[in-house]
C-alpha cells in the first residue's frame, strides 16, 4: 500500500512550491516562539504561526477538500470568507477593544485628542511613499494604514479596497504592534534631549460625569459618521464596546465583550489570517517591500507626535513632555507603558502613565478616523 502511494504523492506533489512551504514553517516557527518565550501579542501571534504551517502543508486539508472529485472550501477559507473577507471579526473586535477602553483620562484633559492626530503622520507619509512603488493607489493605501498600529483598522481597510497584499498587511500591521516596546523607545531618544525627557507635567484629574462619559460615545459617532462616512463602521463598534462598558446596566455584557469576545474573536482571527499565508503568493519581494513600509510607517507615527509636542511647547506656558506624543498611536496600552517607563527610567518620581494614556485612548479613535479619511480620499 505505502509503495502504491509514494507514486501518487511524487506525482501530485508541487516541488518547486515545497521548500518556500518549509520557509513559511519556519516563518510560523518564530511566530510561536516571539509568542511564548517572548510573551509578544500571544493571542494573535501564536494562532498565526500555528496556521501559518497548517496552511503550508502539502494538500492541506484545511484550504480545501475533496469528495467524489468535487473541491470545497476548507475550514480556513470558510473562516476567512465568513469572518475576514467581510470584515466581521475587526467590528466584532472593536467591540470588545471598545469595552476595554476608559476614556476618562481623555474626557479630563481633551488636548490629549491633538496628540492622536498628530501620531496619524505615519500614515500619509507611507502613503505618498508607497505610491511610488505600487501603481494601484489602493494597494498603497493599505499598506499605508499599517501606521494606524490597529489591526482591525488595517484588516477593514485593505479589505474594502480588495488589495492583493492583505496578508501581509495583516502580519505586518500585528507583528509592528507587538514590537512596540522595541520600536518606539530608541526612535524617541533619537528625536528628543535628556532634558526633554525630564519634563514633569503635573497631572490634575478634573472629574468626569457619568453623563459625559455615556455621551460621549454617541457624540464621537455622529460627528464621524458624519465627516468621515466610510469609518462609521469601525468608529461605531469601537463606541458601541465603549457604551456598554459606560451605560451602567450591561456589566456582565461589559466584562463579557472584554475577556470571552475580544478573547474568542482574536484567536479566530488570528489563525484566519493564516489563508492569506500560503507561500505562493507570501514569500515574494512585494511581502519584504511591505514590511519595511509598515516599518516606515510606525516610526513616522512616533515622530510626528513627538515633534507635534515639541512644536507645541514652544507656544505653551505649561510645557509638555514630548515623549506623550509617542503615546498617540493606536497600539493601546503598550505605547503608554513603553512612554511611562521611559519617563521613570530618566526620573524616578516622573509619573507620565494618565498623559500617555489619555494620549493612547486618543490614537485609537484617531487611528479609526484616519483609515476612514483614506477610504473617502481613495473611493471618491
């Protein structure tokens, strides 16, 4: 029976696909390892490398089966199709990622909302420079949200514009956003002096009503829905999560959409992204040229906040820290640890974590407004 089917495989088998197939097991390898020894974005990253390699297999049967000479969708591409293709899993997310997020420390010092904005640079910039390297403006405009370091953002919109690099996009845009800590400290100390790193901002908490906060949500939606119509998708989820955590009579819901939706819905998405993985169309040039894009694309987001508050302070009594407008993209938490610590690292008893977060809480909406901009400008 073994000797029946060695002819078989040999004749069925793609050699020339099968060693970038080893590659993208190793690819998924370091994926898993970044995950578990490095502690990097394990929800997402692990179910990433995982898929990476179940969807490199050789007839593997989680592409597609096939019955009585028929072929039908495997189980990734049936995912994909169902969660991915029309963007359910990043609204679903945002739910959860909107329940997650405390907008109090914006809502008492609302110039932190500059900051967001001014970290969205990274965006445009990549923009214009993709442009020069991909003809289709839609192709580089997905590359370009990458700077957004909001998946679900980059998921939404390479896949409204139906790039053919959404998996690389995918694993971009989440890869950068577990590398934040590593990313961001050297590209701050870059830009800016040890005394502007000393900077003290004294952090007084104006209290914030449970009307404002219950408002707030709904505010945020109708102004965007109705100056950026194509995120309204995404900024609504994203407010939705955050209503039901503020509305004070859907806790369960609440503490639900954070833990077993964000949980569940991330872990589906994570393995989903995998379709898009296959070494044929992964393993090129146009994957490498992405990535250093993507790369681009966070390092001007952190320059563009940090130079934003430096050009600020000239203009301000009350000077600002620059390091806070590292903190204004959309990778929240981890953007205002990285800016906390760096802040204790230079002086031991300067807290910038309520700054950096109220920052942070800012660049995900931002981040949100900003993908939207860049479907009207490309859609219209």
């Amino acid at each position: 029976m073994l000797e029946a089917l060695i002819p078989l495989f040999s004749s069925s088998m793609d050699w020339n696909l099968f060693p970038k197939q080893v590659i993208m097991w190793v690819i998924g390898g370091i994926l898993i390892y970044l995950a578990i020894k490095k502690d990097m974005e394990p929800a997402l990253l692990l179910p990433m490398g995982f898929g990476a390699i179940l969807v490199n297999l050789p007839f593997s049967g989680a592409l597609s089966t096939t019955t009585e000479g028929v072929t039908e969708p495997g189980v990734i591409e049936t995912l994909f199709n169902a969660g991915i293709a029309n963007e359910l899993f990043p609204l679903l997310l945002f739910i959860g990622i909107g329940a997650m997020i405390d907008f109090s420390p914006l809502l008492s010092n609302p110039k932190m909302m500059l900051f967001g904005a001014a970290a969205q640079f990274g965006i445009f910039f990549t923009l214009s420079l993709s442009s020069l390297f991909f003809p289709d403006l839609k192709d580089a405009a997905s590359i370009s949200i990458i700077g957004a370091a909001d998946g679900p953002t980059s998921i939404f919109v390479a896949n409204v514009l139906n790039s053919q690099y959404t998996g690389a996009i995918m694993v971009a845009a989440y890869s950068y956003m577990a590398l934040v800590p590593i990313i961001q400290p050297p590209v701050i100390r870059l830009i800016t002096t040890k005394k502007e790193r000393r900077i003290r901002m004294d952090y007084h908490a104006r209290p914030v009503s449970k009307t404002a906060k219950i408002l707030f949500p709904v505010i945020v939606t109708m102004v965007v829905g109705l100056v950026s119509p194509k995120s309204v998708a995404l900024v609504g989820f994203l407010m939705f999560g955050n209503l039901i955590r503020e509305c004070g009579v859907l806790n369960a819901l609440s503490e639900t959409a954070q833990k077993e939706l964000a949980n569940l819905i991330t872990l589906l998405l994570g393995i989903t992204i995998s379709f898009k993985m296959q070494a044929e169309s992964f393993l090129a040039w146009d994957t490498l040229l992405i990535m250093g894009l993507g790369l681009i694309a966070f390092i001007f987001d952190t320059v563009g906040g940090v130079l934003f508050a430096k050009v600020l302070n000239i203009f301000s009594k009350h000077k600002v820290n620059p390091m806070i407008g590292a903190a204004g993209i959309s990778a929240f938490p981890m953007s205002a640890r990285v800016v906390h610590k760096m802040g204790l690292k230079e002086d031991p008893e300067n807290f910038l974590l309520m700054h950096a977060v109220g920052a942070n809480v800012s660049g995900q909406v931002a981040s949100v407004i900003a993908g939207g901009l860049v479907l009207n400008m490309i859609l219209h």
